[in-house]
C-alpha cells in the first residue's frame, strides 16, 4: 500500500536522494551554491523535475512506453515488460524546461528554482493515454516483471512551481496528454522506418527496446 501523498517540492524541499543518480545531483546542486556564494559566480540551480520529449532515452519509462506503442502498432512488437505502474511523476515537456532555464540566466540575480508542470500522472495515466491515442488497449500488451521494479522507489512526485511562475512568468506550455502523444507519434514513425528495415531482411524484428 501507498501512503499519504506528500505535499508538492519546492526550493526549501529538503533533499533526500533515492539513489545514486539523484545523489549525483544533490552534490551537483550544493557544488552550483558554493561557487555562487564563494566566489560570486552567476550560477543558478534549476530543479527540474521529470522533462520529457520524443528525444528521450529508451531506458526512461516514458520512452519506453512510447517506442513500444509504436512497434506493437505497427507490428514489430506485441508485449512490454513493466514494473510499478502506480509510480507517480511531475512529467513536462523538455522543450518548456528549458525555456525556462534560459529565463533564469536573464535575471538580474542568479538564484535556484523548481520547475514543474504541478500535475502528477501514474505511469498507469501514461499508459492509458499512449495505448489509447493508437486505439490499443494497454492492459493486452503490458506485462508486470518484478525485475523492473525499485529497491528504493519514490510512490509520488510533484513540483510547486510558483517561484518560477512568479519571478520568471514562466509556465508549461506543453500538457500532459499533448506530451504523450508527441512522444507516441514520434515512435510511429521510427517503427514504420524500422519495419522497412525489417521486411527487407536488414533488421531483426526481435532487437527490440
């Protein structure tokens, strides 16, 4: 079971990794303070929270979900191996983030801010959204592997914004729905190129995401 879901994170958030990529970055940010404090640099922190884009690495869920629609649609594919499906992210447009990232560094003052669209999806959400916009259901192709899921999982994330939106007159542009299918369409057209590879002998239809 899930508990109570927690408040949305903003710049006084305090951090608590959930593994070693995310340490990473808690390091990366205090390094970004102690120069600008040290040393005077313009240096700001941008925490971004989960951008994606048709550009996004097949080993992120997101990708993953939407290269599969594409091959199952187009017929190279017919299962995709999942694990937690009730995960739930802050998913936004990359293209809007960095939008915003430019507006930090036009600011008189550097400074650090959270960037978030302020909704949160489960990758069910995600899933219903992609499957459904090919006219699948996703519940005839996925498949649940423990081995996808989490020694450490985080059950719900979601942005509080409102510094960005305030100081920068930033916001998203890009919605959740808009996003998937951006990204499903995308992932159409690569498996429909894939799939000339395939019918012509150059490309195993099993090397596959």
């Amino acid at each position: 079971m899930f508990g109570s879901t927690p408040p949305p994170q903003s710049e006084h958030t305090p951090f608590h990794p959930r593994s070693p990529y995310a340490a990473s970055k808690c390091a990366a940010h205090w390094y970004t303070v102690n120069y600008r404090e040290a040393y005077g640099l313009f240096a700001c922190n941008g925490i971004l929270f989960n951008h994606e884009s048709p550009r996004r690495g097949e080993n992120f869920v997101t990708r993953k979900i939407t290269r599969a629609v594409g091959r199952i649609k187009i017929g190279l594919q017919n299962k995709l191996f999942l694990g937690n499906l009730q995960a739930s992210r802050d998913w936004g447009f990359a293209g809007d983030y960095v939008e915003a990232m430019w507006m930090m560094l036009q600011q008189e003052k550097p400074d650090d801010y959270v960037v978030a669209t302020e909704e949160s999806h489960t990758v069910e959400e995600f899933l219903q959204v992609a499957f459904g916009y090919v006219g699948l259901n996703w519940k005839d192709h996925v498949v649940i592997d423990k081995r996808y899921f989490r020694p450490a999982e985080v059950d719900n994330l979601k942005g509080d914004s409102s510094k960005a939106r305030k100081v920068l007159g930033w916001k998203p542009k890009v919605g959740f729905e808009q996003l998937v299918k951006m990204m499903v369409d995308e992932d159409i057209e690569l498996a429909k190129r894939e799939k000339v590879l395939v019918d012509a002998g150059y490309m195993d239809a099993q090397q596959q995401p």
